[in-house]
C-alpha cells in the first residue's frame, strides 16, 4: 500500500473511533450497549495503530528510517487496549478505565493533535 491509501486507511479506522471513544467517555458505563461500543472501538484502537506502524513519519527525527516519535502513541494503544479488555474481562473497573483513559488521550487527542502540526497530511489538507 501506498503512504497515501494508508493514510485514507487510518483515517477510516480512526474517526470513528474517536466518535466511539467520545460518546463512551461521556456517558454511562458498564451497560450492555456500552460492551458491545466498547469492543468496537477496542477493534478500531487496535487495528488503527496497527496501520501507523506501516506508515513512515514524515516529520523530525526517525529511528530505523521509518519510525518517528509519533509511533510510540501506537506502541501504547496496543499495549493498553489489551491491557484494558483483560481487566474489564477480570471486572478491575480501575485499571480498566486508567488504560482505556491513556488510549483516548494518548492515541486520539495528543496524536490527533500531532497530526495537524505543519508537515503532516492533515495540516495540508486543512492549512495549506
């Protein structure tokens, strides 16, 4: 795939994500639709920072050629995604909801936030 359609890729995954990780911030836990929410946007976490892994960063230093700074958000979400599920799945409701807290801050508001520093895709599209 192309650095291109990888990034329409992501995108993809990760709007809804960020749509689903918000309402489930906001609203009642622990019901049944917020399960099944939940899994969703566990599924879109997981495969999302999957993809960025394949994208090469295009903004300051790299490591290995390929991986910048920004790639260490997704190296958290697929450490804390898992992490979460098994302690939903255990019912220890605390470190469920601190891992599930550093995935939606880590991966969708700070990396979101990277994402429109100038240099990237979406500071074009959006800025230029």
């Amino acid at each position: 795939m192309t650095y291109l359609q990888l990034t329409y890729f992501h995108l993809a995954t990760v709007l809804p994500a960020f749509l689903i990780g918000t309402y489930l911030m906001l609203n009642r836990k622990g019901t049944l639709f917020h399960r099944r929410l939940g899994s969703a946007y566990m599924i879109l976490m997981m495969v999302t920072s999957t993809i960025t892994l394949f994208m090469e960063a295009k903004v300051g230093p790299r490591f290995l050629n390929h991986f910048g700074f920004i790639h260490l958000l997704a190296v958290l979400t697929l450490y804390s995604v898992p992490t979460a599920y098994l302690a939903a799945r255990r019912h220890d409701v605390k470190r469920h909801r601190s891992a599930m807290v550093a995935t939606y801050v880590g991966a969708l508001l700070i990396a979101g936030a990277l994402a429109f520093s100038p240099g990237r895709f979406l500071h074009h599209i959006f800025f230029s």
